[in-house]
C-alpha cells in the first residue's frame, strides 16, 4: 500500500512540474508575440516617416515655381551656374526665387504642423539652408530621418544634393 502511495505522490508531483513547465512556455510565447508586434509597429513608423521624408522632398522640387514655369530643381540647377541666367522678373535671380520659394513651402507644410526640420542644397554658389526646431535634442526613442535626392547638373557634370531631414 506504501508502495503505491509513492507512486502516486511521485506522478502528482511529476503532473505539477509539467503544469509549471507549460505554463512557463505559454507566458514566454506571450511575450514574444507582444514583443515582437511592438517591433513591427517601431518598423511601420519608421517606413512612414522615411516615405513622408523622400515623398516631400520629391513632390518640392517638382513644384513649379511663379517663375515663368520653372520647376524648383530647373531653379536650383540654374542657381549652380555662376552667374544664373533665369531672370525671375525683374524680381530677383533663380536662387532668390528658389530661397523664397521654398521657405513659403516650409511655412506652409511643415512649419505649420511644427514639425522640426533641417533642409540644405549643397553644390550651389550660395548656401540655401532652412531648420525649424532643435533637431540637436532629439528625444529619446525619437530620431531623425535624413532623405536626399541628387540633381544632377548635365552641363557641368556636377550633383547637387538636397538634403531633408525630419527630427522626432
């Protein structure tokens, strides 16, 4: 009789440790599945931002600007000929009415939705430059995403590079 109670007491014990076991399993597959759709949400945000970053940039400089029918990029090669030769009216050079052109732009978007931004063209004989906020500080868990489209210059063979980057 001793003999069975043993055993019975050993596989009671034995069922408990398998209970344990499993529950230990099901709270680690849990975890993970909450971990990992927190990953994928951090993944989705930052495809979003990345694709707001290129799409804005991209649709800018396809603008036309008042200018004749001048795009910005038509304005920014110009700007990159030293001296320009688009006469925007009277009014001003290619690169004045593209650096008027794009701050109303960014007054109108981004300023307006207050969001933080740094925004240059490189290669151009003056500096075309714009920041709204403190892109220095990004908060934690934040980031920046840089995007840059080159525009290529045919009649020097130089690339201008416009750069804009959102700080989260």
């Amino acid at each position: 009789m001793r003999k069975i109670r043993k055993i019975k007491k050993a596989q009671a014990e034995g069922i408990g440790l398998v209970m344990i076991v499993a529950f230990l399993v099901f709270a680690m597959l849990i975890a993970m599945v909450y971990f990992v759709s927190q990953q994928k949400k951090s993944l989705v945000a930052e495809h979003t931002m990345n694709s707001l970053t290129a799409n804005f940039l991209t649709s800018m400089f396809r603008t036309t600007t008042g200018c004749g029918s001048y795009s910005i990029t038509e304005l920014a090669i110009d700007c990159s000929f030293n001296p320009p030769t688009i006469d925007c009216g009277g009014i001003s050079d290619s690169c004045g009415f593209m650096n008027e052109t794009i701050s109303n732009i960014f007054n109108q978007t981004l300023n307006k939705w207050n969001e933080r931004y740094k925004f240059d063209i490189s290669g151009l004989n003056q500096t075309i430059y714009f920041e709204h906020g403190d892109c220095e500080n990004i908060s934690a868990g934040g980031g920046s995403t840089p995007s840059t489209l080159p525009i290529p210059v045919v009649d020097t063979g130089k690339t201008l590079y416009a750069t804009l980057t959102l700080c989260r």
